[in-house]
C-alpha cells in the first residue's frame, strides 16, 4: 500500500530514518561512555521504546505515571519519571510502579521528597530518586547545590538518592556545566556519592559528552527530529522521520492553497520560527496561516493544486504524535504497518 | 465527590454554565429569527450536541467526516460538514452518511462541486451544499459573488443547491454583510434561490442578527466561552464553563511556581493574548511558560504552594477539550460525571 491510499491528514514516520536517528545517537553515547535513557513523549509508543532499548539504552524517561504504566505493561523494565510526583494517587500508583520494574522519580522540594518517604516506608519498596536542577532552564529544579545536597540527605529509607537530573535550557551548555560542576564539588565535599548525572535535550544532544560528570542522557525528539531542530542544527531535514499527509482541499487564489491540516494536527507551537512547517517538495511555500483544522499554503506562484498530497515536516513532533491516536509506518512512500499510539492520553 | 480528587491536570466542564450559555445563545437567535447550528469541534461530545438540539438548535456542524459519524451513531440526524470534501475514500464516507441523516456539505471549487456530483449520481442520494465564500477571513472560499453562482450553478441531480456559507474573520461584519449583500443580489438576478445563509464563530455571535440574509449561524466556543471570547467581550470570566484544573508540583523560587499543565494540556495558542490562561484565583500571576507538561506561574509573590490545585480559564477552549480522552462535568465543585470526548482523534 501506498500513502497515497491513507485518509488525511495523518502522521507518517519513516521506519528507515527512524532507525538511523536512533542508531546515530546510541553510537555518539557509546563512543563517550554515557547511557542513553528516551524520553517517550516524542513517539508514546512501545514497540519504538524497545527499539531505543534494544540499540543499547539503559532505560526509558516518561513524563507522566500514565506513561509509564503503559510502558512497564508492554515490557519496559527501567523507567525515570522525570517529573515530581504529588499527592496521595500519584504516590500510590508511583509505589505499586515500582514493585514491578527499576524505578526512577524526581523530586526539587522538601515536599516532594517527604512523599516519596512516606510512600516508600508505608509501601515497603524501593525506588530511585534524582534531585532536579536548575541549571539555568527557569523550570523546575534546586536553585542552588547546597539545595541539592540538603535534598539528598532528607531522602530516606527506601527512598534512595541516586543522583542529579537537569532539563537545561538549550544552548546554555556553558552554564549548566557550571552549576554541575559546582554540585559535584558540594556533593564531593559531604560523601555523598552521586551515582547518576542526568541531562536531556535533542537540541544540545551532540554536546553530551561535555557534560561534567553526565552518566546519562534523556533525548526526546532525536527520534523522529523536526524543523526546530534542523533550525539549531542537531539534524538535516533528510534525518526527519515524522512528517504529516495533508490535503490540499480549497486553492481560492492562484498565491493561497488551503491544507487539512491546522492546529488540532499540526498544533500552534512555533518555537521562534516563522510559519508552521516546512514542505520539502514546495520549499518556497509558507505555511503562514492556521486554524483548528486548516492550513494557508502562500507563494506567488507554484502552489499545488485541490486533491494533491503534501508532506509537512511538522516544527515540533512531540506535539504532533500527541495529537493522533494512530500512526503510519512507512518506508519512502510504502505503507508498512499503521502503529497506535498507546501512551497517548495518558495525561497524569 | 469533589474535585479535589481528580487526578490532575484534567478538563472540567461546568454544566450550569454550559446550559446557561447555550440556552443564552438559542434565545439570541430565536429572538432574531434565525436558527442555530452549533459547531461541536468545541466539545466533541454527543451528548452535549443533543443538548443543544434539546435547546432548539436546527442541527448541529461538524468540521470532519469522522466526527460526523460519531455523531450520527449517536442519533443525531442533521449535520453539516462545513468542508470541502476531496477524494475518494471521503466522498464515499460522505454518500454513505447521506443515506442515515440530513446532510449538508460546503464546497468552494469546480473540483469540489464535480467530486459531489459524481458522489451523489453513483450512490443515488441526495445531500444540500453550501457555496463557501471568503467574505474577509482569507481562508477558503470563492472570492467574487459571480464564482458562488458558477459554482451554484454547476452542482447537478443529487447534490443540490441550497445556500451561502462564511466564516468571517472576527471583527469583520461589515466586510462581510457588504459581500453576502452583493452574492444575494447575484444570485436574485440569476433566478437561483437561497435558502440558506449560514455564517459562525462566537466572537460576533452577538452581531449575528446583522448578517444580511442570515438563516442560520454556527457558533462552537460559545458553549464553553474562553479567555479569547472574554477578551473581545462575547463573554464574562463568569461564563466560562471549560476550565483546567492544574497541581503546583514544583516552587523554586518564591515568584515562580510550575504546574503539572504545558502544551499538551492547553496548547500553545496565544491569540493575540499574553499569557496561556487565566487563574481567577490568583488572577495577578501569569502564566507565561509552558513546555509540554509544565506551565510556569509568574508573580512576585502569593503564588500557590506546592500541592495545592489551580483552575485555569484557557485562551481557547476547542484546542484543550481537544487534549483529552475525557472530561469531567461539574457543578461548582462537585464531580458529577465523567464524559468520553467521543470524537476526539476522528481527524478524517
């Protein structure tokens, strides 16, 4: 079957340069000596998180218990919630979690790390915890390593400090390094050891190994890239494995072409670009306009035509796969296999 | 059971709100003398369209094929698809759908007209269309009043010939009436009568009266309202039934707190607005971050403490509904049911 025969819009993701993404960035891991650990909120799917698992990452990063219920039940055994969990449902989940595979959570307060005390000890188990950072993202994490430190040591029982986590912001490499290397030196100082130094980020991934002290790293989007990330330069258009199918259903003046794809497909993240995706066989076009469910294709002349296809190489793909229920598998234009997104939805 | 047990972050529709709203709107319009066919891309739900048939509405609109078959299995049985519908498999669904319910489709080109034809003489049904014009808004539709009656004018046997459609660009009304007025008078000259003449979107809703010609209009926020609506003063703060309720998981700084809301809860859809929402309870913090399952709160101080809960009016109501498998009904604070978003994902 060909993409021609696929309802649009609908999501594509090249298997081949999927594979390639996931192949390139576990052997700039392995050449430096740090794991790897997905984050899965790009694809939420499981069978791609084994893919990651199976080139060699030592585990997989959710964002959400949801998420990682889902991929603990189809077989991931290492899983980080990157994320502090609060409140008596989410601890609840978190512990019965971690009775069945290597858990990982984060915590940046007293609050969150009081939790995960209790929890621990009224659930008698077991599970990681890394203390989050703020090396200059203005996220969430510790402003400060004496913070850091005065949160590992508040950790207790089957609550067990393993180490520091960062989401820095990109392109702050610089002061990450610093604040990191400043915690290490604190930690140094106390004998606490830190087992894991945790950061993510697809845009700063090929920088990894100056990460001082980094024992792992959480690349998202790597898996499929998008135009953000060709923009910063962490990809080339042709390392693009998701792309969108839309239709040009309306085409009102020769210099406007309208696409079936708005912002419930394509969503309104722009990320300091200008217009909403690229289209790699109409580059001259500007997808300038959206609304829920239509896109404004301009350009002075060469717009396609009502009933032709176009691929959209969508600005940020994590947002996109969120938004179908369902993917397509394809190898150049052949359609291999149509791929639920299982972890979608799984909001808390 | 109150709200406060809700995992979070999660979509409450407040149902006093939302039955004030659409009752507010069904009296506008009954006063008036047009009718209402209420754009259900805002809620996506079944049940809430039959409320709005309950209310009075002519029928309801849809932007998808697929959301119309969701509803059409759910009994309702007048549906317009305010689109052009191109392809194949499309027009199939389309005659399909034609033979269960009253069907209504939009074209606005030679290529759409001759796709419904064909449609409509192979399947031996019969279905109404609307000739989308573009009266300002820049999207689809013919661009001149002579186009609509070429178009009218072509459409043959089953798929009849029943009316104008628009969807203006907010502010636009005069624009607008000055086109519609100039189309009825092409058509008058041709001898083609206009049954109908539908416009929408809920930031003019109130000026809908003015429209020349208007028999019906298509409103779809107004079920929920939203900040954008409050900031064009269609609503108040007070109407605004669809709100999310978001935990504070993390409080580095006294003037920044970050709630377990981002991207893929209220979506990156600004508006023209600053901010991603509005918290009426803590209404001088802005929320002026997101990534995709973080939101950062801003103010120099009275920020909430981590583990309490904030409810956030959105800037746009359709995209967050949109997010979610399932939305819960309130009443004030109460949980009163929990409502599959049944057309959610029914992108084609």
């Amino acid at each position: 079957m060909n993409i021609d025969s696929l309802p649009t819009p609908c999501v594509l993701i090249d298997v081949d340069r999927m594979k390639a993404n996931i192949g390139r960035a576990q052997a700039y891991a392995d050449q430096h000596g740090f794991s790897l650990r997905p984050h899965i909120k790009t694809h939420k799917i499981p069978a791609f998180a084994r893919l990651q698992v199976e080139a060699g990452a030592k585990g997989i990063t959710c964002q959400k218990l949801g998420e990682a219920e889902v991929m603990a039940d189809a077989g991931l055994d290492d899983i980080l919630i990157s994320y502090n969990l609060i409140g008596f449902d989410k601890l609840a989940r978190m512990t019965t979690l971690a009775r069945r595979i290597k858990l990982t959570v984060a915590a940046d307060s007293l609050h969150t790390v009081e939790g995960y005390n209790r929890a621990a000890e009224a659930a008698d188990v077991s599970f990681d915890v890394l203390i989050e950072c703020d090396t200059g993202g203005g996220r969430c994490g510790v402003q400060t390593p004496e913070e850091a430190v005065t949160l590992a040591q508040a950790l207790r029982g089957g609550a067990r400090f393993a180490g520091l986590m960062t989401y820095p912001a990109a392109g702050k490499t610089a002061e990450m390094a610093a604040w990191l290397s400043a915690a290490l030196a604190a930690f140094k100082a106390t004998d606490v050891p830190v087992r894991v130094v945790s950061a993510g980020g697809t845009p700063d991934l090929w920088k990894a190994h100056t990460i001082p002290g980094v024992t792992e790293y959480r690349p998202g989007t790597y898996v499929y890239m998008d135009r953000s990330q060709v923009a910063v330069g962490a990809a080339s258009m042709d390392d693009c494995a998701l792309s969108v199918l839309a239709t040009v259903v309306s085409k009102p003046r020769p210099d406007r072409a309208v696409i079936d794809a708005g912002t419930k497909t394509l969503t309104s993240d722009l990320l300091g670009m200008e217009g909403f995706g690229h289209i790699p066989a109409c580059p001259h076009a500007t997808l300038s306009g959206l609304s829920e469910e239509h896109g404004v294709l301009r350009a002075e002349s060469g717009l396609p035509e009502i009933g032709e296809r176009v691929r959209i190489i969508p600005n940020h793909a994590c947002v996109v796969s969120n938004m179908f229920d369902t993917v397509y598998l394809v190898s150049g234009e052949r359609v291999l296999d149509a791929m639920p997104v299982a972890a979608r939805g799984r909001v808390s």
